[in-house]
C-alpha cells in the first residue's frame, strides 16, 4: 500500500508493479532519447500547446502511460516537417497554435494500449509493437487546431474516439454528414487540418483524422530505428 500512496500523486490508475515499471522504463526512455542525434524536443516549441494524454489517464487505456511525463520528443524528419506546418499556420491564422495529443511513444506504452484492443473489433486501430507504430520511430504526430481563445477547433471527435467518427476518409465523412453525425462545419475545419498538414509534408492515416505521418510506413519500418532501441 506504501506504493500506491507515493504513486498516488502522479494520477497512476493501475496496479503499483505496472506503475513502477512504466514510470522506469519512461524515464529510460527519456535517457535514450536525450542522448539520440536524430531526436527532437519540441516541448517548449512556440505555436504549440501540450496535452499528451497518455501521460494522463484521459485515454483509450485509462491508464497514465507516460509516468506523468509532459515531455514531446519528434525524429528530426517529422520536426521539421512540424515545423513548416506551424509556419504555414501563423502566416495564414495568426494566433492559432497546434494541440500536440502524442509525438514520439515508447514500445512500452504501444503494447500497453496493443493490450487493450487485442482480440477485439478495435484491433486494427493499434499497430503491434513488434512492427510498431510510426509513432514509435518519432515519425507521427496526433494533433488538432487551437483557436487563440484557447478552446479547440471543433472536428466532430475527441482523440482516441476508435468508431467511424474517426474516419478521415471522404467517402466517410460524407456518409456520417448525410446521417447527422458529422456537420458541415466539422468537415470542413479537418479539411482544413488536412491541407495544412499536406502542405507542411505530412500525410493524414485514413482511420484516424489526428493522425499525420512523416513518411510512408514501409519506408520508416525498412530504413529507421525505433526511438529508445539500441539494437
């Protein structure tokens, strides 16, 4: 029980043996990261906000995945290409900012949320971390738009909603527009997203309208290493 009362502040939801090993194997992570050329902090990054929410428990697994660690870590490749995005938006939006909801994502916290889906009909939304997610070669972001009052552009879904309402697929969208499920106004601020993101050299994976990709998958599984792996 002492565990569970030292972990209590981090918000850990979880058994103390999952916690502690989370919290260890983040801040190793973390270690590997700083010391990795091909790596970039984008924390403190002018035109963007922070809420990594699997360093709290407001996700798809309920649980504080990143030991509480507000820290955003991109491969050099996707940094960049978040750059020019952020360029692109001050000059035709000036005071929005980007909401970064996860960059980089430890192996450890994919088989966490893999855990979750696996043998489920949600199986799909999760990369295996065998292969991994782009996520976990620094090479994808999952990112909405912030209005200069702070609140968010409204897209029609929360992040890690995994249903249809996810769907950035044209055919989709319209399909949910003509049942009401989506409205016009929510269409239009993810194409709007959309084409920001294109633009800046980021490409959009179809399930899910947050998520934008560096490079292609092949080409990331075949030529880079997972963020955090040595061999």
């Amino acid at each position: 029980m002492r565990c569970l009362c030292l972990l209590a502040w981090l918000g850990l939801a979880f058994p103390c043996g999952a916690a502690e090993r989370y919290c260890r194997e983040m801040h190793q992570w973390i270690q590997a990261l700083s010391k990795d050329s091909n790596a970039v902090e984008i924390t403190a990054w002018s035109g963007i906000t922070l809420d990594l929410r699997y360093a709290t428990s407001n996700n798809m697994a309920g649980q504080n995945l990143y030991c509480s660690e507000h820290r955003a870590f991109l491969h050099k490749v996707a940094a960049y290409k978040l750059q020019r995005a952020l360029v692109l938006l001050a000059n035709e939006f000036p005071g929005y900012r980007l909401r970064i909801w996860d960059a980089s994502r430890p192996v450890f916290a994919q088989e966490a949320l893999r855990a979750k889906v696996r043998g489920t009909p949600l199986s799909p939304y999760v990369s295996s971390p065998g292969k991994g997610s782009l996520h976990n070669f620094g090479m994808a972001l999952d990112l909405t738009v912030q209005k200069p009052d702070g609140s968010l552009m409204d897209m029609g879904s929360d992040f890690d909603e995994l249903s249809s309402k996810a769907s950035a697929q044209a055919s989709i969208e319209d399909s949910l527009m003509q049942r009401g499920e989506l409205s016009i106004t929510q269409i239009n601020n993810r194409q709007g997203l959309r084409r920001l993101m294109q633009k800046a050299g980021l490409t959009q994976l179809p399930s899910e309208w947050w998520h934008f990709n560096a490079a292609s998958s092949d080409s990331v599984r075949t030529f880079m290493k997972m963020f955090g792996q040595t061999n």
